[in-house]
C-alpha cells in the first residue's frame, strides 16, 4: 500500500511545481485549458506508468532483499552464542 501511494504524492507535488513554474510553457503547448494538458496529457501517462512499474517492481524487489539477506546470515554471519561467565 505504501509503495503504491508514491505515485500519487509524486504526482501531486509534479503538478504544484508545473503549475508553479512552467505556467506560461502549458499554456504555449495546451492554450486556454492548461488543467486538461497537465493532468490528462502530461501526468496522465507519467501517473499510469510509474504506477505500473511500481505495482510490478516493488514486491520483486522486496522478495530479492529479502532473499538475499537470508542467503547471506545463513552463509556468512556467525551464529550468536551467549557468553558464558556474564552476570545479569
């Protein structure tokens, strides 16, 4: 749930900035209705995609850290023993 609400704040805060810098340039390329040409055209397809890739690569990548850090205790971390002579 987390890895998938990336896009979304990700998403918000590209559109603050563009609207905050890039004004004039959505206008030159949308004309009045700079609105549609931010979110539809612009964050649209960025938003689908980087969704996509995240819904797929997230839990992939998860798995594989995962399964590397139980390769490498088992292979190359000592096992932990207790001392002997402490006093508690």
């Amino acid at each position: 749930v987390a890895a998938l609400s990336i896009p979304i704040v990700n998403s918000g805060l590209f559109a603050l900035g563009a609207l905050t810098f890039y004004r004039g340039w959505l206008e030159s390329i949308g004309g009045e209705n700079i609105f549609y040409t931010l979110f539809i055209v612009v964050i649209g397809i960025n938003f689908l995609f980087e969704f996509g890739a995240t819904a797929i690569l997230s839990p992939t990548i998860s798995r594989l850290i995962q399964f590397a850090n139980k390769r490498s205790k088992n292979k190359f971390l000592p096992e932990e023993k207790a001392p002997e002579n402490e006093i508690l």
